[in-house]
C-alpha cells in the first residue's frame, strides 16, 4: 500500500519556477511587449527542463499558449 500511496504524492506534487522577461525580440502590440518566459519544475509526472513559452499581448491582455503549465483560467 505505501508504493500505491507514494505513486499518489508523486503524480500530484508540483514545484514549478518561472523567470519572466519582456520580449524585445518582438514587436509590440498597443506600446505593450510580449513576455518571454522560461520554466522548470514538475507537475506530476511532467518534467519542465527551461521551457520556453513566449506570451503576446493581444491589444487586452496578454495571452498564454494552451499548453502553458501556470495557464490560470478565470
């Protein structure tokens, strides 16, 4: 039962960072920049090694892929 149990704690730890810059590299939409974002840390299984995500400013809000691991739905 504790291999059961340990398996469980696993596959629901997360423990992700995420160092966050302005995209200069870009061009920016309304005066605003996109972020470039790179992440590392695990959530459950899913291993993160410097991911990189770059996040667009849509003319309202900046806007994250699908795929993005912080993506927080409101």
């Amino acid at each position: 039962m504790q291999r059961a149990e340990k398996r469980d704690c696993e596959d629901r730890y997360t423990s992700i960072d995420a160092k966050i810059a302005l995209d200069k590299s870009r061009p920016s939409a309304s005066g605003v920049w996109a972020l470039s974002v790179t992440v590392k840390g695990v959530d459950g299984r899913k291993r993160y090694k410097n991911q990189k995500y770059v996040i667009p400013f849509n003319g309202k809000t900046h806007v994250a892929p699908k795929s993005y691991p912080l993506n927080v739905q409101h």
